[in-house]
C-alpha cells in the first residue's frame, strides 16, 4: 500500500460539458425521429392541448379530412371527430383532456370531402412523454364494418327466402315495443299476422325439399309484395320474416287498428290463392294466419307470440284457409282449462272434490227411488266447478280412472249410510256415471265388487250409468264387464239415449236394464201455461220408445222433467221414474236424508222437493 486511494476519478468542468452537449444532441435526434414518424405515420394523430385545440396533426390526418396538417392546427379536436354528439362521449372526452381518465375509444361515422362517409375509431389517451395534452388517433374500420354488415346480414337473414330470419324479427319486434312513439307522433300500437301454410308438409315430401324451398322463396315474394301494398302511402311497410319450416310472420309497428291487421290478413290469404308453378304442376295453396293487434306499453315479445301462436291453432281448429283474430275471453277460457288439466290428478290426491245427489223420483207415486251422484270440483282459485268443466279433461289425460273410482266409493258409502240411517223406508240406489275410459284402462268389474263389499251395499242398489254412444256397438272388453256387472246384480242404465245410435234390437243383446231418455225430447212437451207449443213428434216417439222398453223387459227415467205438465203426460205413456227441477236440483247428501220417506209432488201447482 502506498498511501494512494483507488477509485473512479472525478469529472471535471470539460468532462461534464462534453456531456450535456452529448446528451442534447441525443434529444434532438431523438426528438427529429418522432417528429419524423409522427408525421409520417400511416395512422392519423393529432397532438392536443389540454384546451382541446389541435396542436400538431401528421399528414394522414389532413387527408383524412380533404386538407394539410398545417391547416388542422388550432382547430378544435372534438368537432373534427364528432366527439360532441352525445353527452356520454363528450363527458368521457373532457376527462381524458383534464387527465381525470386514462382513455377514450368510440367509434363515428365521418363524412369523407370526396367521397362516401368512412366509419373510424377514434381512440384519446394520454401522451406517452407524460407531456401537457393529449394524443389522438383515428382509424380507419370502414372495411372491418362492411364485412360485419355483410356477416350480420348473413346471421340475420333467411338463406331460403332472403327474408329477415327469427332472430332478426325478435330482435325488430322487441325494439317495437319498447320505442315510445307514441311520444314521436306514433299510435303506439303494434300488429301481428302469424301465419302457417296448410300442408305444406305433404307437399315437401311429394315434391322433395328442394321444391319446397322453391315454393317457400315464391311465398315469402308474394307476402313482401302484400306488405308493401300495406306500406304504401304509411311511415313503414310491414317486415316480413321467415320465422322457420313454413311459419312466416308479418310486424305492422305503429298500427291503427285491427281493421289494419284484418285487411292485411286478408290480402295475404287473396295473393296464396293464386295457383303456385312447381316442378311442372300447378299446386294450390292457403294458410292458416293468427292476427293480434293491441297496445305495446305493457307488452312483452312472448306475451305477443304467445297470443298469436294460440290464435293460428284457433284458426286451425276452425277449419284452416282463414285468419282468426284473439280473442280475450276465449283465451281466457283456454287458460282456465290448462291450469284445470294441470292440477287435476293433485286435486284428486287433496280431496277437492265432492258430491252432490239429484233425486230419481217414481213417476206412478212421487216417492224417491234413487240418485244420481254428481261430481263437482271445489277449486280454491275458482270455486264450484260443474263436471262439464272437468270430466272431459279427466277422460282425456286419463285421471278420469282415479277419479271415476273415488265417485264410486264415495257414492256407494254415502248410500249404504242412508240405508243405515233411515232402516224403515225402502233403501234408495244411487246411480254413477262411469266414462268408457274407465272400462278400458282399468279393472271396472274388480274396483265394483271391492266397493262394495268394502261399503256393505247391496249390488242392485247400484246402478251404473254410460252414455249411448258408449254402449252400443260395445263388444270384446267393455262388453264383458257390462255382462260381469249385470251377473253380479248391479243395474247398467244407458244414459242420454236417444241421442245416439237408437239401435233397441242391438239394445236387446246388452246387459241394460235401464234407459235414460234424452232431456231433448222432455224439452218438446207441453208447456203449462202455454209458454212453449206441444210437439206431438216427440211425444209419439217418447211413447214408442217406452214401449219398446217394456218388451225389452227395461224401465225408463225421463231426464229434465221441470214442469209438471210434462210429468203428467210422462206418467200418462208409461214412463216408470223422472229427474229434473221439477222435483229436485242437486243438492247435498243431508238435503236427501230429509226427502227420505216424502211424497214428491206429481199434480199441477204444487212446489218441488228439494228446492230451496
């Protein structure tokens, strides 16, 4: 060691001037290339001042604008680019400027000094140096944009037809409905014609799916030229759309009414008259359209499809080849049935349901013989429900077998309890309807005789009743219970006849001990106090068929007796029992237990039984 420190050696005043020196010709190099870039840069920027006035523009963006770069300083940045058009963007825009935000980037449409407009995304930020200002940049995407609209109109559009596709139309449809313009001079209203070709399947299997959509493009050619028809002297046309398979739609926005819908539906079903030219034939054509029209605040596009979607099944339902209009009250009525259908095998499960009983009264001396057991549904949301509301359903989704056997149960136990409770008057029977559904999709002959043995009554203190078209022309299966109930002492009544086949020679084959005469043919007896003219036809039939009857070895309840001139000339041909409100309405198992051991009223003038 020699006393000497090591180290790097101090700079001195030459040293450090060389340096700066250096270093400021860096910077102007450095500062000459990003000049040099800016300017020629292929993408259009501007520099601009915290005050939003251009400061420096490179030439790409003076082209942009028909101009020089020196002619875009000191003008303001935000007109130049639309940054002003709504108050989103322009709030955005002066918090980029007061360096409250990092970005902007919004897309305008600019309009080109030669040429068409050119669509741009306009992009604001911070500049890179930290500096006072900011940098803007504008690209050009009008190619990008075309080819989105080109593959939007291919997502959106029919490749069939060329029509607006489902997704286009809902897309249209829920725009209608949330514009308010009523508040632009509009009706606020809104139209829809839904409409399905009538066999057009048939026809796209005969011919071949490519003739199919050959008859599809004609079709969607003559509804656009309707719509324009529709459109012509109005704001807008209809928009016709291809909602899949042969379903085709058309949106009335700002309708005036349903006599707008109406007369488009009509020249809809006018312009598929005319015969279509495919593969060498000539094919007619029709359609079956649902029309709604209503006001669209309040409306949902699925609420609206729904409706229409029901009204084309109403117009199918009704014979095809013709537009039918919603109607409230009738979907009303559908609704109620399918929340009936829905809950009625629950319904059956929670004891819903109850019995009422309407006496059969002997026409020879009014007293009551029997009852019929009469189902109702006590719905917590609708209240008493008569079984015309209900038993159709039950056949129909098969719920009529769980319900026909609690009926049957029911009924035989409130009897056999009558006979308990009144030991000295002669028991009553009590008559069940019985849906054929109920002999086929279950052991009727087995549920009878568990029944009763489970209840203790006696077999011919029951009477089962099935409709006449039921009965005859019975045979395998249902015959056989009939004939398995009748050998086990149960009576079989044939209910509503004379409504059906009539055939009393075939009648004479079956296991029947009972018929139950139409109230159709009571109906056409004499009134009393003349409200109504006799009908002789109907007597002399009434008083031939209770003869045959009798020589068939079968008695004979007249339904619908409510006047008792009519039992009077019911009980002068013969006829052995009657039902109707001349003697009693329905009514609940106590209000039988008092007409037990009565005289019902068989003269003129005398008030009825059980009515209260």
């Amino acid at each position: 060691m020699n006393g000497t420190s090591e180290g790097p050696t101090p700079a001195t005043d030459l040293d450090r001037s060389v340096i700066t020196q250096s270093d400021e010709s860096d910077s102007a190099r450095a500062d000459e290339s990003y000049r040099s870039a800016f300017t020629a840069a292929p993408l259009a920027m501007a520099v601009v001042d915290r005050e939003g006035l251009v400061v420096h523009a490179n030439d790409t963006l003076g082209a942009l604008f028909g101009s020089t770069s020196e002619q875009l300083i000191g003008r303001v940045a935000a007109d130049l680019v639309d940054l002003a058009s709504d108050a989103r963007t322009w709030h955005a825009y002066r918090e980029v400027l007061r360096g409250r935000r990092a970005k902007l980037r919004c897309t305008r449409r600019l309009k080109h000094p030669d040429g068409p407009s050119a669509w741009v995304q306009v992009t604001v930020a911070p500049l890179a140096d930290g500096g006072p200002g900011v940098l803007l940049s504008v690209a050009d995407i009008s190619a990008r944009r075309q080819l989105q609209a080109r593959l939007r109109h291919l997502q959106m559009h029919d490749p069939v037809t060329k029509l607006p596709n489902r997704t286009l139309f809902f897309e249209r449809l829920t725009a209608a409905l949330e514009a308010e313009s009523y508040e632009l001079g509009g009706t606020g209203r809104v139209g829809l014609c839904y409409l399905d070709l009538d066999g057009f399947k048939a026809i796209n299997d005969t011919l071949g799916h490519r003739e199919g959509d050959r008859l599809l493009a004609e079709v969607a050619e003559r509804l656009t030229r309707c719509a324009d028809q529709a459109g012509y002297g109005r704001t807008s046309a209809p928009l016709v759309a291809r909602l899949g398979g042969d379903e085709f739609a058309l949106l009335v926005e700002d309708s005036t009414g349903t006599d707008q819908l109406a007369e488009l539906a009509e020249s809809v079903l006018t312009a598929l008259q005319a015969p279509f030219d495919l593969a060498g034939q000539r094919l007619s054509l029709s359609a079956s359209i649902g029309v709604v029209e209503r006001h669209a605040a309040g409306t949902t596009a699925t609420g609206l499809m729904q409706a229409a979607d029901t009204t084309l099944y109403w117009a199918k339902a009704d014979g095809k080849n013709r537009w039918t209009l919603f109607d409230p009250e009738r979907n009303a009525h559908l609704m109620t049935r399918q929340a009936l259908a829905s809950t009625l095998r629950p319904a059956i499960e929670r004891g819903e349901f109850v019995l009422d009983y309407q006496p059969l009264v002997g026409m020879s001396d009014g007293r009551l013989r029997g009852v019929e057991a009469l189902v109702r549904w006590d719905h917590p949301r609708f209240g008493l429900l008569a079984p015309n509301r209900f038993i159709a359903l039950a056949e129909e989704d098969g719920s009529i077998v769980p319900l026909g056997r609690w009926i049957l149960k029911s009924a035989c136990r409130q009897a056999r309890r009558w006979q308990l409770d009144h030991p000295d008057e002669p028991p009553i029977f009590v008559s069940v309807n019985v849906a054929v559904r109920q002999v086929w999709d279950s052991d009727l002959v087995a549920d009878v005789a568990q029944t009763l043995a489970e209840t203790g009554l006696a077999p011919h203190l029951l009477q089962l009743e099935l409709t006449e078209s039921a009965v005859m022309g019975s045979g395998g299966r249902p015959l056989r219970a009939l004939q398995a109930l009748s050998d086990m002492g149960v009576r079989i009544a044939i209910d509503d006849f004379g409504t059906g086949y009539s055939n009393l020679a075939y009648l004479s084959r079956l296991p029947v001990d009972v018929l139950k005469l139409d109230g159709s043919f009571v109906r056409g007896f004499q009134y009393e106090g003349g409200d109504a003219p006799p009908s002789p036809a109907d007597e002399v039939i009434v008083e031939a068929m209770i003869q045959l009857a009798h020589r068939l070895g079968l008695t004979v309840t007249a339904e619908c007796v409510e006047t008792a001139a009519q039992a009077d000339r019911l009980r002068g041909i013969g006829c052995d029992t009657g039902q109707g409100w001349l003697y009693s309405r329905p009514v609940p198992p106590d209000r039988i237990s008092e007409l037990l051991g009565s005289v019902a009223p068989v003269g003129p003038g005398q008030p009825a039984v059980g009515n209260p």
